[in-house]
C-alpha cells in the first residue's frame, strides 16, 4: 500500500500559515485533538511548506508566540512511498505526522492513518498484543495533581500516564490530549524585585530571572492543581497478550485512543501504543 492511498489529501489538510502566532495552532489542538499542524507560506510563486508545530512546542515554549519560531522540521515522503516506509520514518524521526511534499505540500500521513491501513489489512501484521506491548508502563495517582501528572508524563516522554488508586488498581488513562484541553496561557506583568530571582512559582513552568527593579512580561501556561482523576478517562479499554495486533489497531480506530493498556486478568503488564504497531511493521 502506497502513502497516496493512506494519506489526508492536501484539500483536507488543515494547515497554518505564516506570520502567525501560537493561538493559530491552539485551536486545532484543543478542537480537533491533533497532535500536530503543517505550516505554510504563500510566495509570488504559490504555497510552499514550511514545516510542522506540535503540541509539545505549544506546551515546552509557552513565552513563544511566533510560528516561525515555534515550527520544526520533520522529514517528508512523497506520495510513491510504501505505508512501510512512511512507519519507518515516523519512528527513527519521533513524529506522529510526515508531510507528503514533491514541490509542494500534497498531503499528509499520519500514525493514525497507519493504523488504519492495518486495521482494515491494507497492510499485513501477523502478530499478538502481547508481541508488540511495551512492559514498562508510565503510572501515576489519581489524586495526583494534574500539574505534577503533566511533569511526569514529560520526563517519562510518552503522552499518557495510567492513573492508580490507592491500591494500585487502574483508575483511569490522561493523556496530553487531555490536559492540552484544560490548558491556559497567562499574560500578565511581575515584579522581578531588586536582584535575580531564586525561586520559581509552585507549578509554574516557567520563571522570569532579571536584574534590576522593573516589571516584566510573563507568559505561563497554566493548568488546574486539581487530581488528575478529574481530567482522566475512566472507561478503560484493556486487550491481553493473545489478541491480534489487527483487533488492537480495530479498537484503537473505535474508540480513538492511542495506546491500550495490555492486563493478564486484573493485573496490568504493559501497554500497547499505536507507534508500536507501526514499529511492528518493520
């Protein structure tokens, strides 16, 4: 199968473009849940790509407001490559989104689209969940707050977090999604006082340091104190070791989530993303 017959068509694309601010991006991010957004910049010549923004971006650089300064590049593939290929090259480059680009941005394929092909068996994966899962699994409390939960799903650099109760049974699943919903930048003015700060803000993730009696613009993003159990989705969905990678990558499309824990009986064991399904393509 052939990215041209996996991608999102340029007509379909949602895309920003140049000069531009972050709000730009945001707004796709929160709405629609992409984990990404191609940007563009119309010449004398026509559109040309320019690169992606993702929501990490969004969330690591919250005084930038710029596009420009924001986006990345990431490599592309053109629309002849295989969905094989497209994998491959979305798991040695970290990204969940490769623009289709010959000249001009054409389209796009994304994890999700991958994940498509195999749940329908455009593409073939003879394996199991078990096969494919990942046995180290990103946990937290459900009453842990969901700032300190947004810190541990950054340092552990996965985008989920499985949420435990007090008995360390499954409570819940948040994910970056979820917290990018309930997410707020905050603009306002501090007073940096007579020398170098030395303490940031609880919960702030970024402090302004200065020298000298001034006021200073700040930008923080803000995100409520309160437990992630609030914020999580409770209605877990769980697959064991014998179930075919096909039937994953089928409830995955079902219930749109992106990584499904993976139990023996009650007991949690690992989990199964769907970037490793693609890894399993290779």
């Amino acid at each position: 199968m052939n990215v041209a017959d996996a991608m999102t068509p340029r007509e379909d694309v949602v895309t920003v473009e140049l000069p531009g601010t972050r709000d730009d991006v945001l707004v796709y991010l929160q709405e629609r849940g992409f984990s990404s957004v191609p940007v563009v910049k119309q010449t004398a010549e026509g559109e040309t790509y320019r690169g992606l923004v993702s929501r990490e971006e969004l969330i690591e650089r919250p005084d930038e407001d710029q596009l420009a300064v924001l986006m990345r590049d990431v490599p592309t593939v053109t629309a002849d490559a295989t969905v094989e290929e497209a994998a491959r090259l979305m798991i040695q480059s970290g990204t969940r989104r490769v623009p289709v680009v010959d000249g001009t941005l054409e389209g796009i394929v994304t994890v999700t689209d991958i994940v498509h092909a195999i749940a329908h068996g455009d593409v073939d994966l003879d394996a199991t969940a078990g096969d494919i899962a990942t046995p180290d699994v990103n946990t937290t409390h459900a009453g842990t707050p969901l700032p300190v939960a947004e810190r541990e799903i950054y340092y552990a650099n996965v985008p989920y977090t499985v949420c435990l109760d007090d008995e360390g049974s499954m409570s819940g699943i948040l994910t970056e999604v979820d917290i990018i919903e309930v997410a707020r930048v905050v603009e306002g003015e501090d007073d940096t006082g007579d020398s170098v700060a030395g303490q940031d803000d609880d919960w702030m993730w970024e402090g302004i340091k200065a020298i000298g009696k001034r006021y200073v613009p700040t930008r923080n993003v803000e995100i409520p104190a309160e437990p992630a159990a609030k914020f999580m989705s409770d209605d877990l969905v769980t697959v064991s070791k014998r179930k075919p990678a096909i039937e994953v990558a089928q409830a995955m499309i079902t219930e749109e989530i992106e990584q499904i824990p993976l139990v023996s009986g009650d007991e949690l064991v690992g989990i199964v993303r769907d970037v490793d399904l693609l890894e399993a393509l290779q």
